[in-house]
C-alpha cells in the first residue's frame, strides 16, 4: 500500500524576522512585498526605455513579465525557486486577480454606453467587420492548431476562445495610441474609437460564452444555465443596481466631497457582484466590469471613484497580473520550423483578418485608403483583454503551454507594431486660413487683439489674469479676446482615457464647450477665467489641450492658428519661492517653450510669474502698475514697445520707455561675439554685424511712440508714457539702471533678441529669454517684478506646423 501524500504545509503570512533565524521569503507577506517591489521597478525600466518608441506601458508589462518567467531569468532555477516559489503562487494570483477586478471595473466606469448608441452605422459595420473576418479565420485556424500543437482539446470551446482571441480590439490601449499620436479628434480617431468601444463589449459577450462552453461537466444543459443566469445577473444590474448607484451618485454634488460611505458600497458591490459572477461560472472578471459600466457617468461620483483606487491598481496589482501570464508563459515551448511556422500563421491571420476586414469595409464608407489602411493597423490592437481570454483559457485546459505562448507573442507583436505603422502611413497634415494680425506691431492698432495664454497649474493663473487685465486697452480700441489653454500632460493613468475620450467630442484645439454635457466635467482651472469674464469686457473661452510634453507644443501652434491670434503667453519653466529664489520645474516646461518659440504662427511671450498684483486676481479699479519697457533696438524690441503702448491705455498704468543708448563712436554690444541665438532649428549664432539693418525701422517706431505720448500728455492728467534715455558704456552699467528701477517697478517688459551683450554667464539655463530677459529672470535680479519676454514673429525664421491654404475652413467641432 502506498504511503500518504504528505499534505502540503500553507506559507504563514510574516516572519519573526532574520534576527530570529527565520528567513523572511519563507513568508507570505514579505515575498509578496519583495515580488511586488520587483515587478514594479522591473516594468516601469522597461516603459522609461520603451518611451522613445511611443509604445504604451502594456508593452513594456507584458514583455516584463515574460522576462521574469520561464523564458528568460526565469530559466534560473535558483531565482524562480526564491523569488516566484510554486508555494507562493497562489498568494500572488489572487492578489493579481484582485487588482484586475478593480482595473475592469475602472474600465467599465471610462466606458459610456450612451456614446455607443449614438455610434454611426459606420463604425458599427467596421467594428462588425473587424471581429467577423478574424473570427472567420480563427475558425479555420484553430482546426490547423488542433491538428498539430493542441490535440486532444474540446473542439467547441477551442474555436470559441481562438475566434475571441484573434478578433479582440484593445480599447484602453488604442486610445493611448491615439492620444500619443494626435489623431483622437480626426475622422480616424473617431471612427477608430467608436469602433473599439463596440469591439471591446462583443468581445465580454463572446468570451462569456467561451467560458459557459468550457468546463468539467459536458452537458450542454450546464452551459445554457451559465448563459441564462449571466444575462440575468446583467438584468439585476440594470434595473436593481443602477437605480441605488444613481442615488448616491445625485447625493454627490459638484464642489462637496463624496461622502466615504458611497465609496465604500460601491467597491463592496465590485465584490459582491464579482463573487456571484464566479459562482455562476463565466469567471468574477464579468461582475466588476458590468458594475463599473452601470456607474452613472455624470457627475463626479465616476471620477472619484476612479480618483481613489487607480494609482493603486494600476502602479502596484495590475503589473502582477502581468507577471503571472509571464510565467505561465515560456516562449522555449515554440521550437522547431512547424512551432514558428504556427506563430507566422496566427499572427498573419490575426492581422489579416482584422486589417483587410476594417479597410474593405472602410473603403465602402468612402473612406480614404490611407485612412482606411491606418484604421485596419489600429483595429489590430490587442492588449490586457486578449491576456484575460488566454489565461482564462490556459486555466480552463483548452489552451496548452505552446498554444498559449504563441498567441501571447501574437498580441505583443502586433500591439508593438500599431504606433510605427500608423505614423509611417498616415499622419493628417494640420490646415489652417492665413491671417494676418501676429503680433502687437501692426499696421491699424484698432483691429481685434487676440491672445492665446497657456498655464500648468493654479500658480500662473493670477498673474495672467492680472496681465490680461492690463492688456484689454481702451473701448475704442478693438476688442481683447482671450483663449485660456490649461496644458495637460498625457499621463499613463488609465483616467487619461476618459480625459482623451472627452475630447474627442470637443474637437481641435480641446475646448469645453458650453453645454450641458461638458459641464459637470468642467476644468476647475477655467472657473476663474470665466469669472473674470464675467466682470470684465475681455471676452474668455477656456481650453484644454491633453498631450505628452514632447509635442504639446503643436497643439499650442495649431490652435494658436485656428484662433488667429497675435501672441501666445507662455509660463516661464521657474517658479519664485517664498525667499525669492527661481526654482525650476523641470526641464521638460523649458523644451517646450523653446519649441513654440521655434515654432509658433505669431509673436510670444513668455511670462516671469514674481507675482504681479499680489497671489490674487485685481479687480479693474484697482490696477495701479509701474511698467518698464526696456529698449535696445531690433524687431523683438519693436514688438515690446508694441505690447507697452497697448498696457498703457490701461487707466491704472503708468509705462516708462527706456532707450539704452551707447556712447559715440560704441554699440550696446560693447565687443561680445555672441548677441544671441535664433529660434530656429539651426540656432544660428547672431553676432553684431547681423543687428545693424533694424535702425531705421527703430527710429520710425520712436517717433511714434513719442508722437502717441505728446498727444496724450496734452489731455490733461497724469501722464501715462514716460520716456528716459539712459547712456551706458558697459553691460554692468545696464544691469546697475535695471536693477536700479526693478525696486519700484511691477512689471518689465524686454525683446527676447535685443542687438547687446549677454548680461548673465553663458551657462545660464534660461538662455531662450535672450541677452537681457535671462539677468531680468535671475534669482538676483528682484523678488518683486515680474517680466514679460517677447519675441516677435518672424515669418522667415519661423517654421510653420500649419499648412495654410486660402480656401480653408475651419471645421464645426472646432468652432468656440
């Protein structure tokens, strides 16, 4: 008689610790800790390294958790046995496991099915193609597979999960895909997105009935009964579970906190509902999923909700789940010329299926070719959707180790290849109608001013609010128009998509219209614009521009076009700290500005928050400001003597003029090679002989200025233009005069490339404001002044991201 199996000994949770003798990865608790540690610094090096390819960090997860399993250090049996022990595993899934209820749930809340009702019956025909044709073809794949590596499998619920397999769209990873690559608010975005979204439900359903085909018992009654009992779990939860959510979501105003209670309920029914789901057999992702879409989606009880428990998910449970398909993954399974031919023909078939089958039917919509072609590479998206079906395969035996593998490679090749593709095929040119007011200096100053002023955070928004005040001149003047843009960095936060999602029905550039819709989502940091707006005569319309730092400036540039205006306000990349030292915010701020310098369809300033005003908005009244424009010659410094005139129509201010001059027989370079740097790509090095062809041009725009101001002074009161000529004869005597004036004054405003020698060390690290604005910028310059660099448009040195044709209009979704 055999002996008994020695029953096997569960881990405890913690350790009494190395002191005691007892080593702590013999423990539950700390394995865990170590694993999760592990997994989260393994990925994310992966993601920062994948970054420059544009791949989204479901890539560097899932190449991460191959690489920890079997097929590469995994190959140690030293580290597995230490690391990932077979005792541990199910500690590790199931936390795993918990963390993917959560994410779907996070996914069924960025899901609105109302937007899928209103889909177009052409992203209906495309999604219906997508998933046929690739179904199709997984039919006929899974008898080739059957026939080689899974014999033996159940023939019904092999083709199932292989059809399922090959037809997935990944929704969360094509948005991000269209987000990193600007397309969200095209005709392909749309299409693509509305598509996914219907692709994404079909593919729950049809894995639902893959899973109720699967099973022990082989009675096609077990089966029925799954699929009877899940729709009406899914009845339960419209009618039962979404009327409860939907009263504490309206117990939930906008502006007061959700009462914890509310949350705690909410994620006890994710729970509860994902138990019943797992009792009636079609696996406890279903019931996370379908509370996550019953949510209400207005309001700002699914953004909460999304707000408390995403960070947590997605940084720290979700890259586990990764890590445990990687280790049941062990690509030393495809060996051998009839293993790589099977890979080659499931990821031909996935691809063909998907990409032929999106473009036939695109083509029949009169969509473009290369739009239609881009669509089909999109379409073929996969991601964590198709890592659920091959694990919940794999789990259930209808999927072999090899089987697995290769349509794990399959998902990972073919979501790789997506973002390279597309931009090699398709990338829209941006159009846009010339126009010709770019800047202050202008022909007729009683024309519409324009402004587009852009803002990170809270911090900026007083002082703009204050400058713009300044700026609106007189009422016979034109009007001021204001676009206040909030730039927002793409985050790898899976609320992102909801954000990209949103804007998509906002058009280009991302403003929020003034609907009900849109309300309830508004942006916090507009609210103060549109109060201002409200007690002012400058009109204001709040944007929102989403993106990656890497490029958002072509946002910038393209809606400053769109909107026709004559200078984009930028924050400076340094903030002033409470003992008035400049503190940089990241050298990712600065690139940006350097490239809408470079780039920009009009003039731009950039702005030196040191507080103008106070940390608070000034009422109109109450405006009481010294200006100081600073004058060296040249065509920057036109464009800031411009911008002077216009703030000193403001009733509260009084401008000064400034005019350095040089002794006889010297210039205000005083012998430096080195004037400055041009904007342009080739940062040409401007040296003195390049600045000698602007006097003319500076002396006409002199004697007007002094022509405005004698008419002025002859109106009685105070006057509001003042002029000084200051004679230097060395840079240090211009830093003694500026430095002189910044006690008394709130606001300088300087030219970016005046013709004069650097006033701080080359190696300064805001070269872009030029010679004079990087001293005005210096920690050591003043704690109290704030200053306004500008650079005037240049239209040979600019370098255009918008093609402009004269015929063009703007479209109907774009219009404010």
């Amino acid at each position: 008689m055999a002996p008994p199996a020695s029953p096997v000994v569960p881990m405890k949770a913690t350790s009494n610790g190395s002191f005691q003798g007892e080593n702590p990865l013999d423990f539950a608790l700390p394995l865990l800790i170590l694993q999760i540690c592990l997994v989260v610094v393994f990925t994310r090096t992966l993601a920062f390294l994948l970054k420059p390819l544009r791949q989204p960090r479901v890539i560097a997860e899932v190449i991460g958790g191959i690489l920890l399993g079997p097929s590469a250090l995994g190959r140690s049996e030293k580290f597995l046995h230490t690391v990932f022990p077979a005792k541990s595993m199910t500690v590790l899934d199931t936390v795993a496991n918990i963390g993917l209820l959560f994410f779907l749930f996070l996914i069924g809340l960025e899901l609105d099915i109302r937007a899928i009702r209103r889909t177009g019956k052409k992203s209906l025909g495309i999604a219906v193609a997508g998933i046929t044709l690739p179904f199709v073809l997984g039919v006929f794949t899974s008898f080739v597979l059957r026939s080689t590596v899974s014999k033996g499998v159940s023939q019904g619920p092999f083709l199932v999960f292989i059809g399922v397999a090959l037809s997935i769209t990944a929704f969360p990873v094509l948005a991000r895909i269209l987000a990193e690559l600007k397309l969200l608010t095209t005709d392909v975005g749309r299409i693509a997105m509305s598509a996914a979204a219907i692709n994404d439900v079909a593919a729950w359903i049809l894995l639902a009935l893959a899973i109720a085909l699967t099973g022990t018992n082989t009675s096609p009654l077990v089966s029925v009964w799954v699929l009877l009992c899940g729709a009406g779990f899914v009845g339960f939860c419209i009618f039962a579970l979404r009327p409860l959510l939907a009263i504490m979501a309206r117990r939930s105003p906008d502006g007061e906190p959700v009462k914890e209670l509310y949350i705690c309920i909410t994620l006890s029914l994710v729970l509860a509902a994902s138990f019943v789901t797992d009792t009636i057999g079609i696996h406890a992702l279903f019931g996370a999923f379908v509370v996550g879409i019953v949510v209400p989606k207005d309001g700002p009880f699914a953004g909460v909700l999304i707000e408390k428990i995403e960070d947590l998910v997605s940084g720290l449970f979700l890259p586990l789940y990764f890590v445990s398909s990687g280790l049941k993954t062990n690509v030393a399974t495809i060996s051998g010329g009839l293993s790589w031919g099977l890979l080659v023909l499931v990821i031909f078939t996935a691809s063909f299926g998907k990409i032929v089958g999106t473009v036939a039917l695109s083509m029949m919509c009169k969509v473009h070719f290369r739009e239609a072609l881009a669509l089909g590479f999109l379409m073929n998206t996969k991601g964590l959707v198709e890592l659920i079906v091959l694990n919940i395969g794999k789990d259930r035996k209808v999927l072999n180790d090899q089987t697995f593998a290769i349509f794990v490679l399959m998902a990972l090749f073919t979501t790789f290849i997506t973002t390279p593709l597309v931009m090699a095929i398709y990338k829209p040119a941006r159009r846009g109608a010339p126009y010709k007011n770019r800047s202050f200096f202008r022909k007729n100053p009683d024309t519409e001013l324009r402004m587009l002023a852009c803002f990170h955070s809270t911090r900026n928004i007083p002082t703009m609010i204050n400058l713009i005040e300044s700026s609106r001149g007189t009422r016979k003047r034109g009007r001021l128009t204001v676009y206040a843009m909030h730039l927002m960095e793409l985050s790898e936060r899976s609320s992102a998509i909801s954000m990209v999602h949103k804007a998509r029905y906002n058009g280009l550039p991302f403003w929020n219209k003034k609907t009900d819709d849109t309300n309830s989502n508004k942006d916090h940091m507009v609210i103060a614009f549109e109060a201002y707006e409200q007690l002012s005569t400058v009109k204001v319309r709040p944007m929102t521009a989403i993106s990656s730092l890497n490029d958002i400036h072509e946002d910038i540039c393209a809606s400053a076009h769109h909107k026709s205006v004559a200078m984009i306000l930028l924050p400076f990349h340094k903030h002033q700290r409470l003992d008035g030292t400049m503190e940089s915010l990241g050298n990712s701020f600065r690139s940006v500005n350097e490239r809408v310098l470079r780039h920009a369809p009009c003039s731009v300033g950039i702005l030196v928050d040191r507080g103008l005003g106070g940390t608070a908005q000034v009422s109109a009244s109450d405006v009481s400001y010294n200006v100081v424009v600073a004058f060296f010659g040249g065509r920057d410094d036109r464009e800031a003597l411009a911008y002077g005139m216009r703030l000193a129509e403001h009733p509260g201010i009084v401008m000064t003029l400034v005019k350095f001059v040089a002794p006889p027989g010297k210039t205000l370079i005083f012998g430096a090679k080195l004037v400055g740097i041009t904007s342009d790509k080739n940062k040409k090095i401007l040296k003195e002989e390049d600045c000698g062809d602007e006097k003319e041009d500076d002396e006409s725009f002199l004697a007007e200025y002094m022509s405005v101001r004698n008419s002025k002074n002859k109106e009685g009161g105070e006057p509001s233009m003042l002029y000084e000529e200051k004679v230097v004869e060395s840079k240090a005597e211009i830093c003694v005069v500026l430095k002189s004036m910044g006690r008394n004054v709130n606001l300088f405003v300087v030219g970016r490339m005046p013709p004069t020698a650097p006033l701080v060390d080359s190696t300064s690290d805001c070269a872009e404001l030029g010679p004079v604005g990087s001293f005005l910028a210096s920690s050591e310059f003043s704690s109290t002044a704030s200053v306004v660099v500008l650079q005037q448009y240049n239209p040979t040195a600019s370098q255009p991201l918008v093609v402009e044709e004269a015929d063009y209009e703007l479209p109907e979704t774009s219009m404010a």
